[in-house]
C-alpha cells in the first residue's frame, strides 16, 4: 500500500488531476475493505 501510495502522490505533484481519481479509488478501496472485514 505505502508503495502504490507513495507512486500516487508522485503523481498527483505532477498532475494535479489525478487526486480526484486517486481520491476515488481509495474511497472505493475504503467502502470494499470494510464489506470484506467485518
């Protein structure tokens, strides 16, 4: 996770587009990990 999280913030300095779409996988990601875990 600190990997993938590390590359996206790279990204997001680089693009400042990409954080809506980071902060909508890691909504996404957030709302199936809580389904999975009780």
């Amino acid at each position: 996770m600190y990997k993938c999280i590390n590359c996206m913030n790279k990204k997001e300095i680089s693009n400042p587009h990409v954080t809506r779409k980071t902060a909508v996988i890691t909504r996404k990601s957030a709302i199936i990990t809580r389904r999975i875990s009780p």
